[in-house]
C-alpha cells in the first residue's frame, strides 16, 4: 500500500479513538455528574431524550467509525515488516471492540430499562460504572493507535519519504 494511504488511515483512526475515548470521558465526569444534581424524575427524562436524540450519524460515524478505521489501518498495514505497528493495531482493535461490545451488551439494554420505567437510582450507578470501563478501553484504543502511529513515523524516517515502511 502506498505510505501516504497508510498514514491518513493511521491519522484518522488515532483521531476516531481519542474522539470516543473523549466523548465517553465526558459522560463519566460531566453529563451524568450533572444530571444527578437534576433530581431523579429530571434526570430520567433528560437521559431518556438524549438517548433519543443521540442513535443518529454523528454517534455512529464515531461508535463505528473508529473500530472499523482501525481494522482498515490493520489491513492495509499487514504486510508492513515492522511488526510492532501491526501489534499495537491489534491491540488497538480488540479495545475499540470491546468499547462496542460494553456499548451494546450493557449500556442500549440499560437505556431501554430507563424508558420502560426503571428508577433513576436504579439505573445511574451500572450506567456509570460500565461508563468508566468503556472509558477506559476507548482511552487504551487511543494510547495503541498513538503508539502505532509513532511506530509508523519512526520506521518512514528510516525509509525515507514515499517509501514503504520498513
């Protein structure tokens, strides 16, 4: 593959997961944070639009969009000689994955429980606390991507420009 391809899909996968790792980090330390000062009942309703009004292309393009840049970053750099890129992409796969995984086994159902009528109190502390842990494997997905990324810069210095990775 061509090296210039390569990095742009470097770049915009490393971009993807720290944009999630981000917005996840937001929810842990602000969103939530300031919903419970609301009030149970205020806080249901307000988690129940959002939730609403986030399932749209914005949060799929950034839910999705960065597992599947990070596997086609895997891809096109499989057959690169420097093996400790395709670790980290690996590494990087498997977290943003797992963040999916976290997204769609605890926190949709969970979502769903609030809209059915589950209390708030009920509802908030799983939500969070499943929160912090797709925090923190959306933030290593991040940290493998950046490290994948160093990894490719080093190994273009030593081929030089427009060549492939060593």
């Amino acid at each position: 593959m061509h090296s210039r391809f390569q990095l742009i899909m470097l770049v915009l996968s490393t971009i993807l997961a720290g944009l999630l790792a981000g917005f996840f980090y937001t929810w842990s330390f602000t969103i939530m944070q300031s919903l419970g000062l609301t009030g149970e009942s205020s806080a249901s309703v307000a988690m129940i639009s959002i939730n609403a009004n986030i399932r749209d292309g914005w949060f799929a393009a950034l839910i999705f969009g960065a597992p599947l840049s990070i596997l086609l970053s895997l891809v096109i750099m499989a057959g690169a000689k420097g093996k400790g890129i395709v670790l980290w992409l690996f590494l990087a796969l498997g977290f943003a994955i797992s963040t999916l995984v976290i997204t769609f086994t605890v926190h949709l159902p969970l979502n769903d429980e609030l809209a059915a009528g589950v209390s708030w109190s009920s509802y908030v502390g799983p939500w969070v606390q499943w929160n912090h842990v797709r925090l923190v494997t959306s933030l290593l997905a991040f940290i493998s991507m950046l490290c994948a990324l160093v990894h490719y810069v080093r190994a273009q210095s030593r081929v030089g420009i427009g060549g492939e990775v060593a």
